[in-house]
C-alpha cells in the first residue's frame, strides 16, 4: 500500500496532468475569441505577453540567476535559439490552423505527435523500436499516406505541427535550462521580431481603439500559453512517465470534438479512416508503453 504523501503527490500529479491538457485541448475555442486578430499579429502578442509572464515567473521564484547562467552559456543559447523557432514556427501554424478552421487538422497532427517523437528517438537519439512500436508508427503512416491519395494533398497543417512539436521536444531535452527559463528565453528571442512586425505591419488594431475586452484577451494570451506548461511540468515530477503519457490523447480529443460538434468542420470518410488508423496506432503504442513500464 502507498504511503499518503506518495498518494497525495500522485493525486496532484494527475491533477495537473488534467489541467494541462484540458488546456491545450480548449485552446482553439480561446484563439476563436481573437478571431478578428490576424494570425501573424496574434501570435507577435502571444510572443509579446507571454515573454512579459515569464519575466514576471522568473522574479516571483526568484530565478533570475538560473536565467543569467544560461544566457552566458553558448551552447544553451544557440539550443534555445533553434528550439525558440521551432516553436514560433508551430504556434503560427496552429493560430493560422484555427482561423482558417482547420481545428481538425490540428487534432490529428497532436495525435499522431507522440508516434513521430518515437521515429525521432530511433533516428537521432540511437533508440530502438519495439516491435509494437513499429507496427504503431506504420499504421499511422498509412492513415496519413491515405489521406494524401484520397484528398490530393499531404495533411500538412497536420504533419507540420506534429514534427515541429516532436523536433522542439528533442531540442529542448539537449538544453540543460529549466522550463520556465528556457521558456523566457525562446519568448525573449522571438520578442524583437514580433515588436518589429506590430511596428511595421498595418495592423489596424493600436492600443487606443482596442476594447477593453480585446485587449484583455490579448493580454491574457502570456499566462495562457504558460499554464499548461506549467502544469504539464508540475505533473511530470509527480508521475512516471508512462502514466502522464496516457493524459497526452485528451488535448487532441477535445480538440476533435470542437471541431467536429462545435465547429462543424466537415468529416469524410478521408478523415474517419486515417482517424481510425491513428486511433488504432496509438491504442496499439499505449499498450506496448505500458506493458514495457512494468517490465513486461
């Protein structure tokens, strides 16, 4: 039987597991509300205000210094720097996604995220598949590979999302900064082309004519992005990692169900068997994941 301070850490762990994803999960109904920002300036704010929330992090924990070690490093800076446009690079692809409604898209593209996280291991960190994990990652291609022959086209809001997500994973885990640091940094690097771009751009949205609603939201866009990471974090020192890996599937189910009953973005026959072959890799994965976590 757990002793209650490993019980009551792994409630919490589960906790915040719940609210990162839950968070994730929702954020496309939230960039709905921003829906009269352009994308590109939507996401300079988003820059913008979550640098501003992850200063004001780094001074209420008194981290301030573990921001200063890093910078002077070389290695971090040039790591963080990579990771910083890869993430830019996919929070524009979702914003875009979202405006466009294509939340759809960007449902699969989180699901079968994990999959090329595991392709990734095997290419550049020397791991090697499991069977079942071959089997997995097979079987989503096929459903991604379907859907290019039935529509014409590569899901590429789908593949761009999931392989910029997977390649800022494997960057970050090669930078020895903790998240809040790494991640005032990847905002504070971004921060001059986003300031630049509200300059110079027409974005017919100046401070004075904003309502306060907007601007609100707007605003709020710094600790909504910091949230779930927050939380996700808070959740991965509490929980093995098998565990918090089953929580992943819920931002990419709230997601579908937005899009699908919320949304009504249209569902084809395309997108139910490429969804069921990624449904099926992923119950597959999951099940060798766990068996594989109890040594089996």
């Amino acid at each position: 039987m757990s002793d209650p301070p490993v019980r009551a850490a792994s409630s919490a762990g589960i906790g915040y597991a719940l609210g990162a994803y839950a968070i994730w999960g929702v954020a496309p109904a939230y960039w709905k509300l921003l829906g009269v920002v352009p994308p590109a300036q939507l996401l300079a704010h988003r820059v913008l205000w979550s640098m501003a929330f992850g200063i004001l992090l780094l001074a209420v924990t008194r981290r301030a210094g573990e921001l200063l070690v890093a910078l002077r490093s070389r290695r971090s800076l040039l790591t963080i720097m990579v990771s910083a446009l890869l993430i830019g690079t996919n929070w524009f692809v979702f914003l875009w996604a979202v405006d466009t409604d294509r939340v759809l898209d960007t449902s699969l593209g989180y699901y079968i995220n994990p999959l090329i996280s595991v392709v990734f291991g095997m290419v550049f960190l020397g791991e090697r598949l499991r069977p079942l994990q071959a089997v997995a990652v097979l079987l989503a291609a096929a459903g991604v590979v379907q859907m290019a022959l039935s529509l014409g086209a590569l899901p590429w809001i789908a593949l761009v999302l999931a392989v910029s997500f997977a390649l800022y994973g494997l960057v970050r885990k090669t930078a020895p900064v903790m998240p809040v640091v790494g991640f005032t940094i990847e905002t504070s690097l971004l921060a001059p082309l986003a300031a630049a771009y509200l300059i110079v751009a027409d974005t017919q949205l100046d401070a004075p004519n904003l309502s306060p609603r907007l601007a609100l939201l707007l605003m709020a866009t710094g600790p909504f992005t910091a949230a779930p990471l927050l939380c996700f974090n808070s959740a991965a020192k509490r929980l093995r990692l098998a565990t918090l890996g089953l929580f992943q599937y819920i931002a990419p189910s709230i997601a579908f169900l937005l899009a699908v009953a919320l949304y009504g973005e249209p569902f084809t026959r395309a997108h139910a068997v490429t969804f069921g072959c990624v449904w099926l890799a992923l119950a597959i994965y999951s099940l060798d994941s766990a068996r594989a976590s109890r040594g089996g």
